[in-house]
C-alpha cells in the first residue's frame, strides 16, 4: 500500500466518521431505529435476558471463541514460517491478519473507556436511570454520574470488523472483496445483535464499522512499507 492510498483512506475515514458524528447530532435516526426493538410495555427488548441465555453461545461468546481461534491459527502459521518457506511467502497476510485481530478490539473498543456514553438500556427514555445525551453533547449540570458510560463506540462488534484485514491478505480483486464482505457480514451480525438488546445505537456500530477499517488499514500499511516491504 503507497503512503498516498493510505493517506486516502484515513482522509475519507475520518469525513465519514464525522459524517456519522453530525447525523446522530442532528438527527433522530437512532431513536426511530432503536424505538422498533424495544417494547414499551413489558419494557424489554427483542432479544431480552432469556433469549439472550439462548443465543449468547452463537452471537456473543461464539465470536469470541473463533477470534482466539484464528489467533492462534495465526501464531503457528507464523511460527511454521520460520521452518518451511511455503508458509513463510504467506507472513505478511497473516502477521495484518492477527495485529488486526489485536489492535481493533484494544482500540475501538477500548475508547469506550474515555467517550463517556450510555447504552440504549440505560437511558430513561427505555425506562433505564441516565438522561439521554447525544455523543457530541454535555450532561445536564445538575446530573450527578454514579457510572460512567461505556458503550461508544460499539465494542463486541469489532469481534468481527476485525476481519475487514481480510481485504488486505489477498492479490486477486474478487477474493479481497469478499473477504471485506466477510468482515461486513461478521461484524454488523454481531452489531445487529447487540442493538436488538439494547446494548448500542446504530451510530455506534457505523462508527465501530468505518473506524475498524482504519485501524486494518494503518496495521496492514506499516507491515507492507517497514515489516516485509512487499507491495
């Protein structure tokens, strides 16, 4: 990847990112979206605690579980690279490969950390204790935070934007596409689940989308231009 791609793909990153920003500023979109999941009247959301106990082990844990999996696989692959030269053509695919599956959980998910916002299922507008706030706003000064917020962005989503390196660790056009679509469909299943229990608005998991990208991209742009210097 040359210096000029990757500058552009973090000058449309960051326009988009800010895109999202102003629309969940100026819009309702969230709301109405969020408004179809949730039941004012039992006061749950389509996925509740009991549907979740179910679904847990193939849209929550089980991400997880494929993510160390392909960790793994990763770390041996590159530990065979140093004893067979058939694998070793292969490192710099699997080193974006496992640094992705890395760093965008530890980044995108841990700025969760520092925004300071509440999941939907907090919010008194869903019956929860925390004033609805939209993410460029301040709370109202006579709130008093007995928890920090730690729900933007999307978190458990980038389970599987991870996976959008997958763009990057092949030559041919039709298969880099599909391997970004298999990091779109991963990751926004695990989003879409977890809005419909009322862990995330929709700009969360847009943001945790185009962001993760990012992160893919800046990892797979250091290992081609200092690690292994391969176009």
């Amino acid at each position: 990847m040359s210096k000029k791609h990757y500058f552009y793909i973090m000058f449309i990153g960051t326009l988009l990112l800010g895109l999202i920003l102003v629309g969940e500023n100026y819009t309702d979109l969230d709301i109405k979206l969020q408004n179809l999941f949730y039941d004012s009247t039992s006061k749950e959301w389509l996925i509740n605690r009991t549907k979740h106990h179910l679904l847990a082990l193939y849209f929550y844990q089980g991400p997880k579980f494929l993510m160390a999996f392909v960790g793994i696989f990763c770390i041996i692959w590159l530990f065979l690279s140093r004893k067979d030269q058939k694998f070793k053509r292969h490192d710099a695919e699997i080193m974006t490969l496992l640094l992705s599956l890395i760093f965008v959980p530890l980044i995108i998910a841990g700025a969760k950390d520092f925004t300071n916002v509440y999941c939907p299922h907090q919010l008194d507008i869903y019956d929860g204790a925390f004033p609805y706030i939209r993410i460029l706003e301040s709370y109202p000064a006579n709130f008093i935070q007995t928890k920090i917020g730690k729900c933007f962005p999307a978190g458990h989503a980038t389970v599987g934007f991870c996976y959008l390196a997958l763009f990057y660790c092949f030559k041919r056009p039709q298969y880099r596409i599909a391997g970004l679509l298999v990091g779109l469909a991963l990751g926004w299943t695990a989003a879409i689940y977890q809005m419909l229990r009322g862990e995330h608005f929709l700009s969360h998991s847009l943001f945790s989308c185009i962001a993760s990208f990012m992160v893919v991209s800046t990892v797979n742009f250091f290992i081609r231009n200092y690690m292994y210097r391969t176009k």
